[in-house]
C-alpha cells in the first residue's frame, strides 16, 4: 500500500501534467485533514500557473488572493467572499488564482455569493477551496467543483518516520496520535510543545483519578496555555481522548471507562462557542464525582 508521501507525489505529477496539457479544471476543493499537504500542493499547483520562482512564496504573488479565517473569528463571511468576487469580476490577460482555506467554514450567504463565480470564471482564472469536513460544503458548492481527496498519513508512518529521526518511542506514540502529517508532528515537537502538553495531561490525569480536589485548579495553572486558541484546542482534544485511551487499555476498569465516556460527551461542546476552561473544569468535576463515587446519586 502507497504511503502517504507517495500518494501526494501522485497527486503533483497529475497535476502538474494536467497543467501541461492545459486541461486543469476551473475550480477544485481539496479535502482531507491534512490541510498543510492540502496547502503545499496547491501553492505547487498555482506556483506552476503563475510561473512563480519555486523559492518564492506563492501566496505573495499579486495575481493570487488568498481567503483564511480572520482572527477571532470561526466562519467565513459573506463580505470575505464578496471581496473576493469583485477582485475577479474583470477579465484578465494574465492568470487570476483565488484560495479560500477553511472553506468549510463558509456560511451559507458566504458560499451562495460565490456561485456564480466558481460556475462562470473567466478565462485564466482558478479557484482553489481547502477544508477538512465533507458534511459542511454546501451541495450547490460540491456540484460546481473537482473534488480531490487529500491523502493522510497513518499513525503508523507518523510513528516510524519519529523514530528513524531519533524521537524515543513513547513519545513518537504520542506524538503520531495527535498529528495528521509528518510536517505537524515535528512542528509540534518544536520547544517541547507535545511533551510538555503530555506532561500536563498526564500529571492532571493522575491528580483526577487520584481523586485529587486539586485537579480543578490545575486547569487554570497548567492547561489553559495550551488551548489558547482552535488549532491548540483540536491538538488538546486528540491528545486528552489519546492517553484516555491508552489508560483504559492498561487498567480497563468501570470508573476509567466511565471518566472516557464522560470526556467524549463534554467534548461535544467544543464544536460550539463555549469556554475551553469552562469545558476543562466541567470535565474535571464530573471525573472527580466519577472517582468518589457521587455521579451515579446525583444523576438519579
């Protein structure tokens, strides 16, 4: 079976060609949660369009506009995409390329201004949408686009590659199971950030199934600095349900199972506009009346 290097080196040599020959599609999505490989190739993609240097950054050329999330902010919005579209509303002798990253964060207005224009660009010009969840992309967008999925790493290949660089065993296990690209992982293991990120759910884990009233507090000393905004969040969530898991598997008893389930119910929250110090110290108070054995009278 293709790892994942040599599936997206397929995928650059097609399109590469594709280019070639002058049969590139209009407009494409790139789908996968490995939005960087989603990102490397289409800065390949549109760096060949353009003509750009290869070891100058893409995302600078003039003729490329890109769309991203502002800050503070978790959708895209109408007035974004409508920038955008009057930017391409004239023709243009020379290539026009326009990015939308997160476009599965779109509203519904946002994605029905645009349209139009990924239906009837004008020649030379090419639209390029990235997001990571299939359900959130409107029909009508779906209908009007190629959709290429991005192939993700597994694991296992995340694991191995760690360890043939020299990373020790237990923590490129850790590691793999928070990443989604080799690239992540070291970005990751950068100052320390995944350790010292193990380390502190590991010591609050052990302050919780201790019993230890002091785990609450624990969350606002040691744990909000690494959810201090969504990438860092959606890291903390993959890494708290990952050494969970591994705990369950070591001592699969009844109150761990049930701290594990409580975790993925309160989880839930994170999709939406809720405190992730309100989601922790909820989390943790639940698993303290889990390990005293209050949870059960309270619930009835």
């Amino acid at each position: 079976m293709l790892d994942q290097v040599s599936k997206m080196n397929q995928l650059q040599a097609l399109f590469l060609h594709s280019i070639e020959l002058g049969k590139l599609s209009h407009a494409y999505l790139f789908l996968g949660s490995d939005q960087r490989a989603a990102q490397t190739l289409v800065a390949l993609i549109a760096g060949k369009i353009l003509r750009e240097d290869p070891q100058n950054d893409v995302f600078q050329n003039g003729n490329l506009v890109k769309i991203d999330l502002l800050p503070e902010k978790k959708t895209l919005s109408v007035e974004q995409m409508r920038s955008l579209r009057d930017i391409f509303a004239e023709r243009s002798d020379d290539p026009q390329i326009a990015v939308i990253m997160h476009a599965d964060q779109m509203t519904d207005s946002a994605a029905n201004s645009i349209l139009k224009f990924i239906e009837e660009p004008y020649d030379n010009q090419f639209i390029f949408l990235l997001g990571t969840h299939f359900s959130q992309i409107l029909p009508t967008i779906l209908s009007r686009v190629q959709l290429i999925k991005i192939p993700q790493a597994s694991d296992h290949e995340i694991n191995q590659q760690l360890i043939n660089q020299g990373i020790q065993a237990d923590e490129a296990i850790f590691v793999s199971k928070i990443s989604r690209s080799i690239e992540q992982a070291k970005d990751l293991l950068t100052d320390g950030f995944a350790i010292n990120l193990k380390r502190a759910i590991d010591q609050w884990l052990d302050a919780i199934l201790l019993n230890d009233e002091k785990a609450f507090a624990f969350v606002q000393t040691d744990l909000l600095p690494f959810v201090d905004n969504a990438d860092h969040q959606a890291i903390f969530a993959l890494a708290l349900s990952a050494e969970l898991e591994m705990r369950l598997e070591m001592s699969c008893d009844l109150t761990r199972a049930m701290v594990f389930d409580t975790w993925l119910a309160i989880a839930q929250r994170s999709k939406f506009n809720v405190s992730w110090q309100l989601i922790l110290e909820s989390f943790t108070l639940e698993a303290l009346r889990i390990m005293d054995g209050t949870k059960e009278l309270s619930n009835k």
